[in-house]
C-alpha cells in the first residue's frame, strides 16, 4: 500500500508491507518525507538520515483453517465471546462497510476519549472498515491497511464502555470482528491478517496487548522507518518552537 500526499510546498509517502516501494523510496529519497512499514529490517543500510525504530506485531495466518479450527485457536475467553454472539440476533456486522462517516465519527469520539489527536479522514483513504452494529447503531469498527497479500489492522474503535445498553456488548463485537476479519482474509486470497504492534513492557497497553495475543496468532518483528530531507526538518522544527 502506497500513499502520496502533498502537505504545504513538501511531497511526502507512507508505504505499507510494500518493500519493493519503500527500498525504492528510501534510496532515492525524492519525497521530503517517507514513512514506511515492513517486516523487513536492512532497508537503512547504516544511512543517518534514515530513522528505524523496531516493535513486535501479531501475525494470523488462516488460509488454511476452517471457521471452527479458527475459533478452536483463540483463547477461551475470545473463543467463548466470539461463540455467544452467534446467538444474539441484535448484533450484525458488516465487511467491508461503506459507512465510511459513522466508522470516521466513532474513531475520532474513541479518540477524543483517550486524549488523543483524531487523524483527519484523508488518512485513511486506502483503508477498509469492519463495523459491528447493534440494533443498527454502530457500537465497534476495525480499520485496516489493505496491503495485499497483508491484511492489517490500523485502528481498533468502540463506543464508551459505560454507556447505553449496546456498550454491554462492546468486547462481544469486537472480538468478533477480529473472527470476520480473519474470514475475510481467508476467503479473498490474503496471506495474512496483521493485528498491529504489541507492547509487553508498558502496563498501559497490557490490555490491548492482551486482547491481541488472544487470537492465538504468533509474533513477528516489524520496523518503520523515517526518512526526512533537511528542508522539512527545518520547517517542521519552527513549526513546533511556535506551538
């Protein structure tokens, strides 16, 4: 997946799991500013001006695994949520869903409710969106990077908890977009479903880190890597003094 962008008077380029483009990119550094992701760790080749900063993810592999030999492999409790909501007529859920405003609404109130900056919806022009509703509202989404033959997820966002009736069944829809999400994958010739970076030493993403590592996935090292020419450093500092 490779996205171009103009910002100001700069071009820059976000590259993901695409290596031919991002070892293209980074050799010939013709935008002011590259970011990419990759499983691959030798693309900086010792270059200072290129940054690599490394995490682990969480792999799923399904091509070959049935629906019930995908479940058997979660933990129990992921495999007994994701079982129960079989049985609640109330929840639907949708793959891909076209309703890019509500997913974009909910991700920025998720958003909001952490404290953090909300990504304009440019960002996720590439992407595709797993909804889960219930009685129609939406209550959880999943957004992804389709960057076939990879399937990886970029956002994870839900109602709050401690809301109406439907926040009852928040972790239920989300575990079982994780499911449709694999079947996704599955069934339209992706190699794998990559959940996302994981961290194990910070107590505050143990929780995600956790639900996670509860789809019986294995773990994999990915790396980014930052490339920036020195006119957009100088910008980009000024602008940052000022704020």
């Amino acid at each position: 997946m490779v996205v171009e962008k103009n910002v100001v008077l700069f071009r820059t380029l976000r590259v993901i799991l695409d290596d031919v483009a991002l070892a293209k990119a980074l050799r010939e550094k013709k935008y002011a500013y590259i970011t990419g992701l990759s499983y691959d760790g030798s693309f900086a080749n010792n270059d200072p001006s290129i940054t690599k900063k490394s995490k682990q993810t969480v792999i799923i592999e399904p091509s070959e695994m049935t629906d019930e030999e995908i479940i058997a492999s979660f933990r129990d409790t992921t495999r007994n949520e994701v079982r129960r909501t079989f049985t609640m007529p109330e929840l639907s859920f949708v793959l891909p869903d076209s309703n890019r405003k509500g997913v974009l609404g909910l991700y920025s109130e998720f958003e909001e409710m952490g404290d953090r900056p909300a990504r304009k919806a440019e960002y996720f022009r590439e992407s595709l969106f797993a909804g889960a509703y219930w009685k129609g509202k939406l209550i959880a989404s999943i957004i992804c990077y389709d960057a076939k033959p990879v399937l990886r997820i970029n956002a994870i966002v839900s109602v709050r908890k401690d809301g109406g009736e439907e926040s009852k069944y928040v972790s239920f829809a989300t575990r079982r977009l994780v499911f449709e999400l694999i079947e996704y994958a599955r069934n339209h010739g992706y190699r794998r479903l990559d959940l996302g970076g994981i961290n194990t030493t910070d107590e505050s993403k143990k929780g995600i880190t956790a639900f996670k590592m509860s789809f019986g996935g294995v773990t994999k090292e990915e790396y980014t890597y930052t490339y920036k020419n020195s006119l957009f450093r100088y910008v980009t500092s000024l602008f940052y003094k000022r704020r």
